[in-house]
C-alpha cells in the first residue's frame, strides 16, 4: 500500500535544506492556537462551523483591522478587507477576475516564481520583466516599458512584485519609489498586486509604508497571509483592496455555493488575535529568525570564495547569492546536493529566462546549528567548481 505524505515538504536525511521557503515547525504556536480553539468552539461553536460570509467573517475581518492599525499606525475600513485561502489563492482570483490570456502582464525580476507560475502557465498571461536593483522594483525601466507599450498600442494590465523584503532578493523597495510607482499606476490605469506576506518580519527597522496605503482604494492591490507570521497550514490570507474590487471578488459563484474561505480557521485566528497572541508570535519569529540570518550571512562570509556576493536581507526569509560569472547554479545543484546542501537555483524566479548565477537560500527552516555547515558545504562546493584553494 503506497503511503502518502501529510505535509509539503519533507526533509532529506543528511541535506541542508536552504531550499525551501516554509517556516520552523518547532516555532508554530500549536498551544496558543489550541487555546484559541477552545474559546471558539466554546463561545461561537455553531457560527464557527457554519457556512461563512463570501468577504469573511466580520470577526476576523474586524480584528485584523484592529491589528494593522496598531501595526501600521493607519485606519482600515472594513469594506476594503477580504479574507482569502493566502496569497496564492488570492493572486490566482485576481488572474481570473481582472486578466485574460493573452494579456500582458508586468513582473518584478526576480519574483517568487510560483507566482510567475501561476500568471504564465495557469492563466497564459504574457510576462514582461522589470528589473529591480538594491533598492527594489527600478520604477524608471517600469515608466519606459509602459511608455514603449503606449507607443504601441498596446497596454499592461496588472503588475506583480513583492517589494518589502523580496522574495528572493530581499530588496525592499524605497519610499521614494513607492510613491512614484503609486502614480505610475494611477496614470497608465495599471492595477498593482503588492505581495506583502514579509511585511511584519523585518529585524533590523521596520520598512516603509506599504504601496496600498499611499493610495487607498486606489489601484493597488496588497495581499496579506497568515502563512508567514502563523502557520501555513492555516492556508489562511487577507486582501487589502477598493471596495469594488472585494465586491467584484466576493460575487463569484464559488463563494455563493460554499461560502468564505476557512470559517473555521478563520474564527480561530481571530481569537488567536483578540488574545493578544499574534503579536507575541511575530516577536518570537523576529528573534529566532534575525538570529538564524546573522549566523548564516556570517558563515557564508567567512566560507565563500571571492567573487560571490549577497546583501544581508534586513527581513524575510532569504539570502540572495549572486555567484561568479562562469557558475550555473541550476547545473550545480546536483553537485550541491552530493555534497549534503541544497538551494534554489535562480534562474526559476526570472521571467525571461535568465539568473543563471545566482541562488536562493531560505535560513528560517534550517536549525540554527546546521547553518554554518551548510555554509561551509556550498562554499566547498564553490571553490572546487571555481578552482579556488579551500
């Protein structure tokens, strides 16, 4: 009898596995969220179990208003908030809603690439890149693109980035940037999707505003997951948007028929919020995680050959390498993998095809005593490519 897995991904025995983008299990609250658990099923049992609201329950959605604000030091109606099943079932709703196949669609590069997957193969939208730099999203090659479309005849109907701790560059967009891309949307009628699930794990200063609140119920888009700050297995997000666009999201015919995503969950997570214990989640994670990013920069510092690069990421999951010239990453892989360690090679988060020398690397799942060898191994593994003395 052939036995199925229960969970995404599973650890290889005796690999490093810097290439997932998945949390710590030992750090998801599973005490709080049963004591959350408790209080639902005690005081709302029947309503928590029930079909629920197409834009969510207004539980959830009031106290993740309550929430942001004390987050984000900024009021949020009600009317704009949709509780979705996270970012990806969010993104892939947008896709159907306001694209066609076809249509020309604008992305960071690079870009989490399941997104690129879900806008190219899912939904066949013509991907363009925009390059970004240190400093996120370059919004002057996004004016020229638009411009050149408009010359064309030709317009972008949506643009995907993440530009709070990118995932996989860590850049994070600045606030001059953001406010010119705020009015590049405005202009050229360009709906703007701001994947911002790293918002809240920053570990150094908190970055700047998000795109959705210099403009709100404007052109932007911002999706929110639980996944991140929780637990993924919650497949429980948010979406920030202009009240025509929820009404837009909420009157398809899938939330008539079954109703709004995880009622259940979504109860749950309310509760876990009104307890106050979200907040004391997101500060474990802070701890935990800038530590386990510091101990990996430091390693790789230390073991990597001359010639690769990387920018310690003030928040997310990532570390970036840029590799030398000469390397293919998605060719090293295996050669990686021989040697105990693992990576995402980065030519996956690229829409055009290129990133051959550079990798991702995820330190939130690593264990805290294998981050340094799993350096060592990649660096290893670099120098005899390379030809460079160990």
């Amino acid at each position: 009898m052939t036995v199925l897995p229960d969970v995404q991904y599973v650890l290889r025995p005796g690999m490093i596995e810097f290439r997932s983008g998945h949390p710590d299990l030992a750090l998801l609250p599973a005490a709080g969220l049963l004591q959350a658990a408790r209080s639902v099923l005690e005081t709302h049992g029947g309503s928590a179990l029930s079909y629920g609201a197409e834009q969510g329950p207004g539980c959830l959605i009031e106290q993740l208003c309550r929430w942001l604000a004390r987050e984000e030091e900024r009021a949020l109606p009600p009317r704009q908030v949709m509780i979705t099943g996270g970012s990806s079932q969010a993104l892939d709703m947008l896709c159907k809603i306001f694209v066609n196949p076809g249509d020309i669609v604008l992305a960071q590069c690079p870009t989490y690439y399941l997104a690129l997957r879900i806008m190219r193969e899912d939904h066949q939208l013509n991907l363009m890149p925009i390059p970004e730099d240190g400093e996120g999203l370059q919004v002057d090659a996004l004016e020229k693109t638009l411009n050149e479309l408009q010359r064309r005849g030709q317009r972008a109907r949506l643009l995907y980035l993440v530009p709070t701790f990118n995932n996989p560059s860590g850049s994070t967009l600045n606030d001059e940037r953001r406010r010119r891309l705020v009015e590049l949307a405005k202009n050229y009628d360009l709906l703007v999707v701001e994947d911002d699930v790293y918002h809240q794990l920053w570990y150094d200063t908190p970055p700047p505003p998000s795109l959705y609140s210099l403009a709100p119920a404007g052109p932007v888009v911002r999706l929110g997951s639980f996944s991140k700050i929780l637990a993924p297995g919650l497949r429980l997000g948010w979406m920030q948007a202009a009240p025509e666009v929820i009404r837009r999201c909420t009157a398809r015919g899938v939330f008539e028929s079954g109703g709004g995503v995880g009622q259940f969950t979504a109860y749950l997570v309310a509760a876990f919020i009104e307890q106050g214990l979200l907040e004391q989640q997101i500060r474990i994670l802070r701890k935990n995680y800038r530590r386990r990013r510091d101990i990996l920069t430091d390693a790789l510092h230390h073991h990597l050959p001359d010639g690769c690069r990387f920018l310690k990421p003030q928040g997310g999951f990532f570390v970036w390498l840029d590799l030398p010239r000469e390397i293919d990453s998605n060719c090293l892989l295996p050669v990686a993998e021989a040697a105990g360690v693992s990576y995402v090679p980065g030519v996956r988060f690229y829409a055009d095809g290129c990133g051959q020398n550079f990798s991702r690397l995820n330190f939130t799942m690593v264990e805290e005593k294998e981050l340094a060898e799993g350096a060592r191994r990649l660096g290893a593994v670099l120098r005899a490519e390379i030809g460079a003395p160990s």
